[in-house]
C-alpha cells in the first residue's frame, strides 16, 4: 500500500502522459482548472486546454465538437455542476450521438461537505444509468483510477467516470489489472457480503476488518465498474453470503443498492437486503465528510452497526 493520492492528480497524470505517447487528447473545463489540478499539463502543454468559461452546457457541447473533428475530448469539472446543468447535452449530443467524450465528474458525491445539496453530487449513477450508451465507472483508488482512465481513452464511445474529491489510499497492489465490467472481490465471507462504489469502499474495508473481530465474516466487494457490469458474477458472488448490505454516498436510488437489487429480484433470489446511502426523498447533509458519513449510516461504524443487525435477523 501507498500513500494516499487525489485521483484528480492520477487523472492529470493520465492525460500528461497520454499526449506523450500521441494520443490527440484535449481537455475541456467550465472556469475549473483549479478543481482538476490541471496546472501540470497547462504548463507542458500550452494552448491544448480549451476552458469555455462557467458554462457547463457549453463545455459538453464543445467537447462534442472536439471529438467530431477526431481529437480525444474530456470534460473535467465538478460532477454535480456537470450532470445537472449540461443534462440535456450529455443525453442528446454524448449519448444518443455516441459521441467520443470522456465526461469526469470531479468531487462526487458530498465532497464538497459543507457547501451542501447545490454543490453535492448524489444522482449522478442514477441519471446516468437511466441514459444509454455510456460506460460508467467509480474508481476506489488510485492504481484502479489510472487503469480506468488509461482504458477509457482507448475506449471509442462515451464514458464517465466519477471521482471523489478527497485523497485516497491503495487498496490494490502493483499487480492489479481493471477489466470492464469485472466484480472486485477484495475480501471473501460468507455471513454478510458488504458491497460499495468508490471512496465508500474504503469504509468496508475498515467495517469488514471490525466485523471479523466480532466473529462476523463478511466479503468486501467493489463494483468499479458500473455499466458495464457482469451482473451474473455479482449474483454468484452475492449468493456466496447470506445476506448484503450495499454503501453508497450517493442517493439509495439509481446507485450501487439498485443495481444489486435489481440483480437480487431478477433472480428471484431471497436474500436480505439493506441500502445504505442517502436516504430516499432525502439530501446529504451540509458538513465534513467524517460527521456526513456518520449522520448517514455510511461510515465504517455505520456499516458495523447495520451488517450486524442485518446478520442478527438474517
């Protein structure tokens, strides 16, 4: 394991070295430069970004155009500015169009903390799920986060790709391969299987650790990629356990706890199940990432409380 690292620099990081080896890549941003941590690759490459301004329609609509004329387009700014105000753009002329855009939610989720529901990103799977034709995924660290983006700018076709907005450890070592679609086994169990996207990972990893402590034995998955997504390997790896409880900062709805239930029902496999995430009708709470967490049952104690009730009435 690493130290920690913001997967905004892994992806400045990504795109440096990628103009190095030819690939006609250009970044689009909305007045963010300072949220992408682009400064690197401004410096060595001069006159390639493209900053259109706080003008988020505008960024995606360039974007496109960008990619009709045969360059690798990415959009880097926040995620809840990017999904909300360019919508429209991104389901006509990303979507529908099949257009080459990579679209980066940067700071996803409630990272932002404090500045609250207009600057947090908790609909951002679930719209996107709801449009077709877009690959979506949600690195949990670093060396996954490289892997996903060096993937994605061979990928022809839209792509997003959410990323939290806090440094984050290695959960993988040096010898770890991303494969589209692939169900992340970090941890076998067969009492709870504890299931996240992104950063909320982390927070079962530490809940699983915990758990075993207490004699409670629960496998850890990620689910990085999200469309696509092996849906049949999740259902045989979900059956392994006797119950699942699901981690999301994002809204219970449209995220990681829908896809898995919808994996569950469509079986027709009775398993318990619990959502954790932002509540149903409900905002992420203004505040620190810590005592967000903890408001909303998604810290590892969080996860601790509700897999051993969950593994209690199982």
């Amino acid at each position: 394991m690493s130290n920690s690292e913001h997967l905004a620099t892994v992806m400045v990081n990504a795109f440096i070295d990628a103009v190095e080896r030819g690939v006609d890549l250009v970044p689009v941003v909305a007045d963010s430069t300072s949220t992408a941590k682009i400064s690197p690759f401004i410096k060595q490459f001069p006159g390639r970004l493209v900053n259109v301004g706080i003008a988020e329609q505008t960024l995606v609509g360039t974007a496109v155009g960008l990619s009709m004329g045969g360059k690798i387009a990415v959009t880097c700014n926040a995620a809840p500015f990017l999904i909300s105000r360019a919508n429209e753009q991104i389901k006509v002329d990303v979507c529908y169009n099949n257009s080459n855009v990579k679209l980066f939610g940067l700071n996803s989720g409630a990272s932002y903390g404090p500045l609250a529901s207009t600057h947090h990103s908790i609909d951002d799977i679930a719209v996107l799920r709801g449009f077709g034709n877009i690959e979506i995924y949600a690195p949990c660290c670093p060396i996954e986060c490289r892997q996903i983006i060096d993937y994605a700018l061979e990928h022809v076709g839209p792509v997003y790709i959410r990323l939290d907005g806090k440094a984050l450890p290695e959960l993988h070592d040096a010898g770890y391969r991303f494969t589209p679609g692939a169900i992340d086994v970090l941890r076998e169990g067969e009492d709870i299987a504890l299931v996240a996207m992104g950063s909320t990972v982390h927070e079962i990893v530490s809940a699983a650790a915990e758990l075993a402590d207490r004699g409670i034995n629960a496998a850890v998955i990620s689910v990085s990629s999200v469309r696509p997504c092996d849906t049949a390997r999740l259902l045989a790896v979900l059956k392994q356990s006797r119950a699942v409880l699901t981690v999301e900062e994002h809204n219970v709805n449209g995220g990681v706890g829908s896809l898995v239930a919808e994996v569950l029902a469509e079986a027709g496999c009775a398993i318990p199940l619990i959502r954790s995430g932002i509540a149903d009708g409900s905002y992420a709470i203004a505040a620190d990432r810590k005592d967000m967490r903890a408001h909303h049952g998604i810290d590892a104690a969080g996860v601790v409380r509700n897999a051993a009730a969950l593994c209690k009435g199982a």
